[in-house]
C-alpha cells in the first residue's frame, strides 16, 4: 500500500457531500477535492513543510489555500459536526466526558510575526484569527495549548486553541459553549453530559457551580491547598466536594486521546504561523478519529 494513502473509499464518500462546490460560483472551479484533502491531512500527519507536500496531491499552494479556506469558513468544524450526529444517531457517544489541554511547542517558522500579547485567545469565535495567534511563552519557550472535552472513549467533542500560558480553568466555559450535538433525540442539540471527569486545575468554585446548576456530576479532587483553606475555615468552610475516586480512573481517556493528536507530527510541533490553520489541522485529527470510529481503520 502507498505511503501516501490517507482516505479509504467509504471515508471519502462520507465526507465529500460535506465541502463545499464551486459549481455555480465566478471564478476558476475547484481542482478534484479529494487528492487536495488528503495532500492537507498528508502534510500534518508528516510535519512536513506545505512546499514539500508531493505533486501527487496538487500544487502546494492549492492544498495550502484549500485548508485555510475550510478552517476559515468553518468547514471543518461542520464535517466533525456531522460526524458526531452521526455517532450520536448509533449511540456510540459515551457521555462521560473528560477535559484537559496539551502544550505543543511552536517552531520558529511559526513565531517569526508580530503578535499582540495579552490578545484576547479563540476561545468563542473560531474563525477569527486572534491578536496573539494563540502563541504565548511558557516554561518551554514559544507554545500553543490545545483544549479538548473528549467522550468517554476519549473521542474528541470540541478542540480550541490558546496560548501556551494560559490556564486550563478559564477555558473550560468556552468549551462547554461549543458542546452541541445533534441527532439521537428531538428537539435541540444535546449540550449536558452525564459527568465531567478533570484534574485539579479544574479545581474551582465557578466550575463546581456550574456542574452543579446543570446537573453534571463533578468528578475532580481538591488541591491540597483548597483542602488546607477549607479546614482552617472550620464549619464555614463546608462540607468537602464529594469525589468519586474509582470513576476518575476513566480521566486518562483525555490523555490517551492527546497521544493520538500527537501522532501527528504537525500537531506535535506548531509550524502554523496561524492559529486558525492549526486549529483547523486539529479538528482534521478529530474527523479522522470519528471517521475510524465509524467506518473503520484509516488505510
């Protein structure tokens, strides 16, 4: 088999439906979707510079231009959309869900731009390209944090982008705002899973109060130096969160879930100058994993 080979045939048919036609539109008319696609998914899955993409999927700069247009449309976002309706009409959503981020570090050809830090992150407008390109210095130099909530078979729900500084607790509204699935029931998306399984950072009184006004059960333990406060406190501070120990044992889904992202070299290490383009290449992952999900292996 080619070790170029991306899509199996019922993958493609699955998704083709899904992007959008040039039929009817001024202009050149789109080269065959399909070989431009799987040039995008080809250069991420490698690292590889979009230049060096090979000929057989088209002229780089189509495939390059082809992916900046669907990250900036929300094409992608629709594909994994449908996908999850999908999976959700064969109840294969497990709602016991997990959140957390992972850090990935940007390459210089990625940061050689101005940035506007202290920007405000993509956190609810995902096709607006934000002030700092969601690159921020933490520890390990320039990085990009991506955000996921992941089902309880570490499938992932929503993927958004920031800066590497940024911590995980401010994100977490944004992500439950993106929460939407159609299908499986009438009547309006499903946004309300059945728990949310998260470490420490998650730790919060406004994430707590927030489960608690849904009716999600919080499965998160309490930093140490919460634990210490809320003693000293004596009877004011209240009873202690409940935690269910034996459940959070599923937490590590979200982990697994991140070394899947990471298989591909170009998620591992940022070389997007744009924070939409590697967002959009991290809900390409995301399509893919669903796609297998339901269809099968990738080839």
């Amino acid at each position: 088999m080619s070790r170029t080979s991306v899509l199996t045939d019922e993958q493609w048919e699955r998704i083709q439906p899904l992007l959008p036609s040039s039929d009817g539109s001024r202009g050149r008319p789109f080269r065959d979707d399909r070989p431009v696609v799987e040039g995008i998914l080809y250069r991420y899955r490698c690292g590889i510079a979009w230049r060096d993409v090979p000929e057989e999927f088209g002229p780089w700069q189509t495939v390059w231009k082809r992916h900046r247009r669907y990250s900036g449309d929300g094409t992608w976002d629709r594909i994994l959309a449908a996908l999850l309706t999908d999976a959700q009409k064969v109840e294969l959503i497990d709602w016991a869900v997990s959140v957390d981020s992972t850090i990935n570090r940007a390459h210089q050809h990625a940061t050689n731009f101005p940035r506007h830090t202290g920007g405000a992150p993509n956190y609810t407008n995902l096709l607006t390209e934000p002030a700092d390109h969601a690159v921020g210095r933490s520890r390990g130099g320039l990085s990009t944090k991506i955000h996921a909530l992941v089902d309880g078979a570490g499938r992932p729900l929503v993927v958004l982008v920031g800066p590497g500084q940024g911590g995980d607790s401010p994100m977490f509204p944004a992500l439950m705002s993106h929460l939407r699935v159609h299908g499986g029931r009438p009547g309006p998306p499903r946004t309300r899973p059945e728990r949310l399984r998260a470490d420490k950072a998650y730790s919060s009184r406004a994430i707590r109060a927030h489960l608690r006004s849904r009716k999600i059960a919080a499965v998160i333990p309490e930093p140490a130096d919460q634990q210490g406060h809320r003693r000293r406190r004596g009877s004011r501070g209240g009873r202690p969160p409940a935690f269910d120990a034996q459940d959070y044992r599923g937490r590590n889904v979200v982990e697994r879930s991140f070394n899947l992202f990471k298989q591909w070299r170009g998620l591992a290490t940022r070389y997007d100058k744009l924070a939409l383009t590697y967002r959009g290449g991290a809900v390409l992952r995301a399509i893919t994993i669903w796609l297998k999900a339901l269809l099968g292996d990738m080839p």
